[in-house]
C-alpha cells in the first residue's frame, strides 16, 4: 500500500536562498522537495528550469527533487531534466496527445513518471493504461500556474474515483492550497502524496507542519487496512 510522502513546493520559499531553503525542508523531514517548472506558455508565469535544478542538486546532493513540468511540450524537457537531477517527472496530461510515450521517454530517462490533472480534467481521463504506466498521479487542487491559491475540496472528488477504481498500490499526489486545515480531507479521499507550500515555508515550527501532515495520511492509511 502507499506510504505518506510529504513534498514541500519551494514556490513558496525564499527563492533566493533556495538550496538552504531544501536542506532546511530536509533537515524539518521532507521526504521529497516538489520542483515546480513553468514555462509561461502552459501556464501564464515563468519559474525555475533545468541549471537552477542542477544547481540545487549540486548544493544538496541527497534532494529527492518532486519535477512538476507544467510545461506545453513536456516530451522536450526531459533529458535535461534527467541530467539536472530530477528524481521524478510529473507533465500534465492536458499537455499531450498521449501520455503513454512520454512516460515511456521518462523512464528511459531514469526517471520516475508522474501523470497530473487539472482542475478541468475528470479523473475519467486516467486509464487503465495510463495508471498502469505512470509511477504517480498527480491531482491539481488549484489552477496550475501560481502559488497561494484557494483550495478547491471539490477535486478531491477525483482522488476517491482513482482509489476506487484502481486500488492503493500508487502514489496519488494533491497539489495546491493544502495546509493542517485541510489535511484530513485529502488523506481520507485517498492522497497519500502531499503538496504544501505556504503552510510549511512561513510555519514557525516547519517540522510541526510537516508532522501533522504525515500523521494524517498515515492514520488514513491504518484505517484503510483495518
């Protein structure tokens, strides 16, 4: 069965301080740092992309790095991101004509492959092919695009629908908007991978946070199994 996973986004963080930022969020217990790639073409903003990956791979060579590519042309970016560092390669589904031979192209790569969906998208998009061929399947519970949005609960929605349909033996991921407010939302629909940006990044006990979020999918976990 899954496991809790808790990926702090360094959107949120101190950019210019950024591979102190990831060994802080390391040192609090972030199992991954989730790496959010923009290239304002996909998404109307423009972040971070492979040397910064590189660098902060160089800085903090133990960083699992969680690759969001919310990119329109995801296919092109992935050897450089293989060669950055990038540990898993998550591309929107919205992005492709087929995700099959990306996440064919992903692994070839090295890589572990990540499938996300959007708000817009119903969790019907996933098929049984595709579930079976990603390593992951990321939720959006925000627009993709900017960091501090709402969070939208009724995208939760599609996270039971996957567990339903396909079990608990892959990781489901939730981006956006999640916080110790909304935690058990998500770990009771089934998330087990979780997103969290402002609520960990301006915490004063960041570990606090990240335990709270860890615990919560974790009893969902236990309860599942009883």
């Amino acid at each position: 069965m899954a496991k809790a996973i808790i990926s702090p986004s360094v959107l949120a963080s101190d950019l210019s301080n950024l591979t102190a930022e990831c060994k802080r969020m390391i040192a609090e217990g972030a199992d991954w740092l989730h790496m959010d790639v923009m290239d304002g073409h996909f998404v109307p903003n423009i972040t971070m992309g492979a040397p910064i990956l590189s660098c902060v791979k160089k800085g903090v060579p133990e960083i699992f790095m969680d690759c969001h590519m919310m990119v329109e042309d995801p296919i092109k970016w992935v050897p450089q991101v293989a060669e950055a560092g990038g540990k898993l390669y998550t591309f929107h589904f919205e992005a492709v004509a087929d995700p099959l031979p990306v996440i064919k192209h992903i692994h070839a790569h090295g890589m572990l492959a990540g499938l996300a969906i959007s708000p817009q998208t119903p969790s019907t998009a996933i098929t049984q092919q595709a579930w079976d061929a990603a390593d992951m399947i990321l939720v959006m519970t925000v627009h993709p695009g900017k960091g501090g949005q709402k969070f939208m609960p009724e995208c939760l929605e599609k996270v039971k629908e996957l567990r339903e349909r396909y079990g608990w033996e892959k990781d489901v991921e939730v981006d956006g908007g999640i916080g110790p407010g909304n935690i058990c939302q998500c770990a009771k629909a089934g998330s087990n991978v979780i997103v969290a940006g402002t609520s960990v990044f301006t915490a004063s006990n960041p570990s606090d946070v990240i335990g709270q979020l860890r615990k919560a999918v974790d009893d969902a976990i236990a309860e599942r199994k009883k």
